[in-house]
C-alpha cells in the first residue's frame, strides 16, 4: 500500500504524547463515540485485533464494513465473515522458514522467465527467522556435547544455513538470527517483541500494537507478553510476508478465569496441562482464548507464556494474556528500556489495552473457571498432550498403556489368564493390582557404564529439558537446578540407559543457571548442555545407546520418554520410544532418577542412596522460599542485554559460511538440500476452469487425530523408505540423512516422505504401520509414494478419507505441499484442525468435510471405491458437493460433503491452485 492508500474515514487518528513524543494512535474509543463499538466490553484480543483493522482501512483489501462487523463482536454469537488481518510482523524458524525463503526465491526464478522485474519480490511485511530446529542431540551426558552437536549441525546443515545467509542479504525486510542463538519463541518473548511498535510512516510517527503470525503453531507464546499472534501456514505466512492479508473468521473469546494461587511443590507446567485439559474438553478449535481473573493477576510472566505457548494443544487459535503491570515488570527483566516500557504503559492505557484493578471483566462468547490451588503436579501421555495423569497415577496408567498395547499387537482383549498376555506381564506390563513397585527383578539385563541395569517397558531412555514451554521461565529451569542439586548431596544418580539432555531455549539460562552455582549439579547427572534450540520436542533426540537400541528391538519393548515440551505425538520424539510424556523440566529430573514411569513418585522413592536409605520426591523438591531467593539473587536484566546485544551476528561457524551472493539464487540441480521446488514451473498465467473430479481413489483411509507429523514426519528418514532410497541413490550415507524436517528446501525428499510416519495406520492394509497403501484394482501393497507415483502415470486423481481432528499438531506446510504433489485433489474428513485446513487451501487442495453424523464407517466406505465429486464448477463459501462412491460391484453410495473453504477469497486460492499462484499472476499482470 502507498500512503495514498491509507483512508481515516472514522476520523479516528489523534496525535498524542507518548514518552515525550508526538505520536499518532488510531484511537479505539472514536467507535465507541460514534456508536460502532462498546470497546469496554470488548474482550482485550478483539480489542488489539480491531486496531490493526482499523488503521489499515484502505476502502479496497479493508474497508469500513470490515471495522464495523469487528466492532460489533457480541458474546451472542459473531456474525459468519471473515476479515482482513494485516499483522504488524512475520516470525518463522528454519524448518518452515527454509520452504518459505525457496518458495519466494523460486518466485523471483518464475518472475524473471516470465519477464516481470523479480526485484520487485521482496517481504512487505517485516519477517524474522529464527534458526533453531535443526541441532541434534547426537552428543549428550559430556561437556564437550554442544560444541559437538553445533559442528554436527553445520555439516549436515550447510546448504540450508548458505540459503538462508543468501537470503539475509537478498531480501529487503527480513533479519535472520543465527543458529546457537536459541528457539524462536524464548528469542521472540525475551527480544524480537516490542509490544507497541513506533515507526515512522507516511510521514507521521505512528504507535501501534505488535501483532504477528509465526509459521511455528506455538508462535501463541508471544501471548504471554499481550502480543497478539499465532501460529499459521508456512504458505499463508509467505503471503503475508509479500503483502497479502491474513484472511480470518471473526473469533469467538472464550474467558477463561483463575483464581487462587499455585501451591506448594505445584508447578506453571502442571497449570497448563491441566488448562490444556479442560479447553480440550470444553471444543475451542478456531477460537480465541482470554486469561483473566484474580489468579491470573497473581501469574508471572513467564507462568503466563507457558499458558500461551500451548494454545495449540488446547485447541486454541490463541490464548492470550493481557497487558498489565506484571507484563512490565518482565519487560524491564529481560532488558527493554525504561522509556520502551512506559511507551507500552502510556498507549495501552490510552487505548483501553491495558488491563488494571477496578475495571469490569469483558464479555466472553463463554467462559471456564480454575482455583488453581486445586492443580496437582501431573505428566501428560503417552501420545497426546492433553491426556493428562496426575503423578500419584503414572504407574496405574502406564499398566493401561501396556494393556492397550498388547490389545493392538494380539487383536485380543488383555485377560490376565492368556499365555500371550501374561508373556507381557513377565516382560514387565505389571498388573494394575500390584501396589509395591516390582523393581523390574528378573528382567533381560543388559551392561551399560559398569553398571548392570535393567531395560524393560516402562524404562525411561529419554529425559529432556528441552526448549519451548517451560526454558522460558526461570522458576522451571533454577527449579529443576535445585532438584539436581539435591539429588547429587544425596548421591543419586541417574539411570545409565537415560539418554539426558539440557536444551534452553537461549543463552540466558545458562548464564542465570551458572550465577546461581546450579550447572554443575545438573552436569552430574548428565543434564549437559546440549545446545540452543528445539531438539527433542521436534524429534531432534538423536539415537540412543546402542546397546539400549538393541535391546528394545530385540524384546519389543515398549519404553519412554519424558521431556519438558509440548509435543508427544505417535513417531515422533524417537521412533524406538511408543510411550512419551510431557512434564516439567524438575520432574524430568526425577523421572531420570527413577529410570522409570512405572512408580508412584509421590508415595514411592525414587531411588536409594549410597547407604541404602531411601530417597522420595520430597527430599529433592525445593521449597517456594528457596527457589524465590535463587532466582532474585541470580537472574538480571544485564544477561538478557548482554546476550542480545549482538543476536544477529551469530557464531563463528555462522559468520565463516560461504554463502551466495545476488538477487537471484543459483539453483544447483545436484544439492539433496535445496531444490527449486515445481509449483512454478512451466506457470500458465490464465487459470483453468473449475472441474469435477472423476475416476479418483483413495490413497489413504485414515482415522481419528491423524496429525501433521502423520502426514510429513519432521524426524528421522527411514533407509528402506522412498526418501531414504532417493537419498542414497544419490551417494548419501545413511549416517548424513539428517531429518526430514532439515530437508524441507527438497521437494524430491519431502514428497517421497509424504505420509511417511512410521507410525501411520491406513486402512487399506490392516493393521499394519507404515508407509504402505494398496493400489487399486490391482490389490498391490506398496508404499504410498510409489503408489501415488504410479497413479500419476496412470492419470488417476487421488483422495485422502479421515476421520476427526485431521491435521492437529504442527503448522507444517509441507503436510499441504506433500499432499499435492502426490497428486490429491482433495480430503474427505470429520473435521480439521484450524491451519492444516488453511494449507490445504493454499496449495489448491480441496479441504471436504462429512456432514454432521456421517464418518467413513457409517457411510459404509472401505477405500477401495472409485470416487466421483461433483458441483466444483459452483462452488461457493460453505456450501455442499456430491460425492459418488463407486464400488467393484458397480454399487453407488452418495453422499453430500461440507465444502471447507470459508470465504470468497479462498475461492479464489483454490481456482488460482494455491496462494502463491494467485499472488505471482496479480504481481506479473499488475506489474
């Protein structure tokens, strides 16, 4: 937009001082004056999200019906619309920011071969990248681990770190921040947010809210500090990032309300898996959620940004946290100046953003209350996050576990008298009836470190403080400083088949962690530090001990981890390890004590020390007391300046790349990292008709709760898969695989990994796992690239069936991508999860929904049908298709199907074949 563009038609600017200097606001309550909105009434989110409506009217992307139909938001129901969000800023990691950075890259190739000026493709909006998911824990339990781990991590990494240092110095607009600096979200909370940004523009120097979209689903962090934002497609944040607004339903706010206070031996971590508990339970998928309440008030920040960060787990679009005192305080904390923070005071009062004692509460849609002193320290698996178990039932639901699993290996219900059965039970699947810890006597045992030690099920092999939810705050990570302390004064030890690791999520940790005398402490016990970034939670975990490894696969036993982040889903934290569990940081220390989720920490000690004594959870628990001390003596606004200081200019090993210079990225045909990716190529710039899709099959039929690491793994590539035969056809050594999720720059691996979950369940072959499909009519089992592969020469368009909930889990636009170049043309589901959903759309796939009622099961569907859509040539927002099921016999079953394209301009990105299409068409015709 030209500043020519910018209209004022509620004659809402107002020039003001702020910090002692003339700014302009667009002023909130001129729509209250004019009788548009009763902004005190507003939920606070509403609130940031109509400013940004508001100031960036423009009577063509966003006009004045836009900031009327925001501003009549009511608890009664919100009219069905969508509006035009156009956030202040754009932050990615490299994972999805690698895809990003090729995609624009690749238009800038298209733009020029189709004669356009491709100086012209640079970020409008302002982006961030932070590198922070590609470092491995292949090195761990030594001081020598991180440096390890981030010299590993730049020889797998080179071609991708070379790209995004190109694009650093390409691209107008965007910063990167370097690898080892920390994970995006922590480096976005403690640094990146400024809260209310002041820029000049158009002349005026302009203050208004920071807002965002993030290609990470946890992006929702950043709510902890009253930014509003959240987690998006990697292919909607590239539109944004080139100037296309964020297309949004108007949300419905559910309130959420604490009172209370926390108690003693009771952690944030448990606060927030039991938050993501109860939101899971009361459905608030495509909604906003609104702290407030007394007991909020009373919340840290930091407690507050664990709340945030696991919007996604909750189901949240985003949950956000108000501006107030407390959110000042942690301002000054992490380093921000005092006139920065009084400028945030000054506006967010101004504008009615800033949340004090004495004010009415706002109007939710609905609301939940929690007295959280009813919260009770609790884990939460063993592969979903919102499945939480309190500690003192860890051992009674890790038996279920084991019933569940013996009930999906034997197809038989567990009864204690079965041979098969109770061969489970000698293996160490106790029964729920025993009441003393067995201590895993009589066991397959295996030598590790000199010491002799039981591997059975239930052993925990993975113990993580890894980055993301709980490094962020500082009464986590010095807590669990002081649980190691205690335990090495008592002469614990951790299990020798634990494979431990530290991972915060920046370098201040460290920095407070060693003031406060703690690292050594934790290095007793194998918590290195293994470096900055997500690596466990992402997959990154690294293999584990040999012998450790040998023994699972030979007794198929079904082992754990516990880690402190966010993620636990099927396949993903390591392929070896069925059963995961999230936690905080102080009880993944203790779970690696134990060596085991099989025990009842709350009644049972954790281990004995060297004189044969007991020692029980409560001996190595620190007091509140304590804990407040050490944090107040060790933790200062001076480490936050310091280590920010110079964030951009990263390492050594950054600043030595040899990376490309130009405007145009030299593609080279032989890299295994970076290709251009096809969607542009051979680009026709007048958009086909619409068609129905006939003669289709199904390339898979999948259940409930399929996510998007399901659908694009991020972690280890399987040698006998599609991607691992690809990468050693081309002289790629299985040991430099690396992750699916560091080879996102490739389109040949990404698609070949397409489904790819080692844990996935198709239908069409039974209750097999994997990566395999039938093809039809021929009832040939291959896996599901050759298969989508031999349908492409067959001319065969392909659907995906699913059940509920299809694509929860990360925002991974390679979930779309993949799915298109396997040539789907559309998915049938119960329902999606918000982005998964959106990327669909931005790849031109056809996101259909069963109706109300209706499932795969009870329309009679068994995949081996072919399958006719028809009325795409009408489409409209919401509306009905008919599908035709065709059966060998020649039976039909139809059926209608929601269409899940919510608003006209998604129309539009489907008919264009994707988001990207439509914006390279308008920039080569509007040139």
């Amino acid at each position: 937009m030209t500043c020519d563009d910018f209209k004022d038609p509620f004659r809402a600017k107002q020039t003001i001082n702020i910090a002692d200097k003339k700014v302009t606001i667009y002023r909130l309550q001129k729509l209250e004056e004019l009788g548009i909105a009763n902004i005190s009434r507003l939920p606070y989110s509403i609130r940031v999200l109509l400013e940004a409506v508001l100031r960036n009217v423009d009577g063509k992307v966003i006009t004045e019906d836009d900031v009327k139909n925001l501003a009549g938001w009511s608890p009664d129901g919100v009219p069905a619309l969508d509006i035009p969000f156009i956030p202040s800023r754009v932050i990615m990691q490299d994972f999805t920011g690698v895809p990003a950075v090729v995609d624009i890259a690749a238009i800038r190739s298209a733009m020029q071969r189709l004669g356009g000026d491709p100086s012209i493709i640079n970020p409008v909006i302002p982006a961030d990248l932070v590198i922070d998911h590609s470092i491995q824990v292949d090195y761990y339990g030594t001081s020598y681990a991180r440096n390890c781990n981030e010299k590993y991590e730049f020889h797998r990494n080179k071609e991708r770190y070379e790209l995004l240092h190109w694009a650093q110095n390409a691209f107008d607009n965007m910063r990167v921040v370097p690898p080892a600096s920390g994970i995006i979200h922590q480096v976005n909370l403690e640094n990146l947010a400024s809260v209310v940004h002041l820029k000049e523009k158009c002349g005026e120097l302009i203050a208004y809210p920071d807002t965002l979209v993030g290609t990470d689903s946890h992006t929702t962090m950043i709510n902890g500090l009253g930014v509003l934002g959240w987690g998006v497609g990697g292919i909607e944040a590239e539109a944004v990032m080139l100037g296309q607004p964020y297309y949004m339903p108007i949300p419905e706010v559910v309130g959420f309300k604490l009172t209370g206070e926390l108690r003693e031996g009771v952690t944030s971590t448990d606060l927030v898996l039991t938050v993501v508990e109860m939101l899971r339970a009361h459905g608030v998928v495509g909604k906003f959620v609104e702290f407030y309440g007394p007991g909020y008030k009373a919340l840290e920040l930091t407690d507050r940004a664990v709340l945030a960060n696991m919007a996604p787990e909750y189901g949240a679009t985003m949950g956000f946290c108000p501006v107030d005192e407390v959110t000042l305080d942690y301002m000054i904390m992490t380093g921000r100046t005092e006139e920065h923070v009084d400028r945030v005071r000054q506006y967010c009062k101004e504008q009615g953003l800033f949340m004090e004692d004495g004010l009415a509460d706002p109007d939710f849609t609905s609301t939940l209350e929690l007295d959280i002193s009813t919260v009770e320290p609790s884990l939460a698996g063993p592969k979903r996050p919102q499945d939480r178990i309190p500690v003192q039932e860890m051992s009674k639901a890790f038996h279920q576990t084991m019933k569940d699993v013996f009930a999906a290996k034997s197809g038989k219900k567990p009864n204690g008298d079965d041979p098969d059965y109770s061969r489970w039970l000698g293996e160490g699947g106790y029964s729920v009836s025993e009441i003393t810890h067995p201590h895993h006597t009589g066991i397959t045992k295996i030598k590790c470190a000199d010491d002799v030690v039981a591997v059975t099920h239930g052993s925990v092999v993975i113990a993580s403080i890894t980055s993301c939810t709980n490094t962020s705050s500082p009464s986590l990570m010095i807590g669990a400083g002081l649980v190691a302390k205690k335990a090495v004064e008592k002469g614990l030890k951790v299990k020798p088949f634990v494979k431990t690791s530290l991972a915060p999520g920046s370098r201040v940790v460290t920095d407070y962690l060693e003031e406060a005398g703690l690292m050594p402490y934790l290095d007793a016990l194998g918590f290195h530090l293994v470096g900055y970034g997500c690596l466990t939670c992402i997959g990154n975990s690294g293999p584990l001990r040999e012998a450790v490894s040998n023994e699972i696969e030979s007794k198929d036993l079904t082992v754990a981890a516990v880690l402190s982040g966010n993620r636990n889903f099927e396949g993903r934290i390591n392929s070896q390890v069925k059963a995961n569990y999230l936690a905080s940081p102080m009880l993944v220390v203790a779970y690696a004590l134990a060596g085991t989720v099989d025990i009842d920490l709350m009644k049972e000690p954790i281990a004995c020390d060297p004189n044969g004594q007991p020692v029980y959870l409560k001996d190595i628990w620190p007091g509140k007391e304590e804990l407040d001390e050490c944090i107040s003596k060790s933790v200062t606004p001076e480490m936050f300046k310091e280590q920010y200081a110079n964030v951009y200019q990263g390492t050594d090993l950054w600043r030595s790349l040899d990376a490309p210079k130009g405007l145009l990225y030299d593609w080279d045909n032989d890299s295994t990292y970076i290709q251009e990716p096809p969607f542009f190529k051979d680009f026709p710039l007048e958009v086909t008709e619409l068609a129905d899709i006939e003669g289709a099959r199904a390339l898979a039929l999948v259940g409930d709760s399929i996510t998007t690491d399901h659908i694009s793994p991020a972690g280890s590539i399987p040698t006998s898969y599609p991607a691992g035969q690809y990468l050693l056809s081309k002289g790629v050594d299985e040991k430099n695989f690396n992750s699916y999720g560091s080879r996102r720059g490739n389109h040949e691996v990404m698609m070949r990994g397409t489904f790819g979950n080692v844990r996935l369940k198709n239908k069409l072959v039974g209750s097999k796992e994997g990566s395999w499909t039938i093809h039809q009519p021929d009832g040939q089992e291959m896996p599901i690239y050759d298969a989508a592969m031999k349908y492409v020469e067959e001319g065969t368009p392909l659907v995906v069936i699913a059940g509920k909930e299809y694509g929860t889990g990360s925002s991974r636009d390679w979930a779309a991508k993949g799915t298109q170049l396997l040539g789907i043309k559309a998915v049938i589901a119960e329902s999606y999860e918000r982005i998964h959903r959106s990327n669909l759309v931005g790849m031109g796939v056809l996101p259909l929904q069963f109706r109300e009622g209706e499932s795969a099961e009870s329309l009679g569907l068994n995949g081996k049908e072919i399958y006719e859509i028809r009325g795409i040539d009408a489409l409209k927002p919401f509306g009905e298709l008919t599908v035709i099921a065709r059966s060998d016999d020649g039976e039909d079953k139809t059926f209608n199907v929601l269409v899940r394209l919510n608003s006209d301009i998604e129309i539009e990105y489907y008919m264009n074949g994707g988001i990207l299409h439509k914006f390279l068409r308008d920039g080569i015709k509007g040139e």
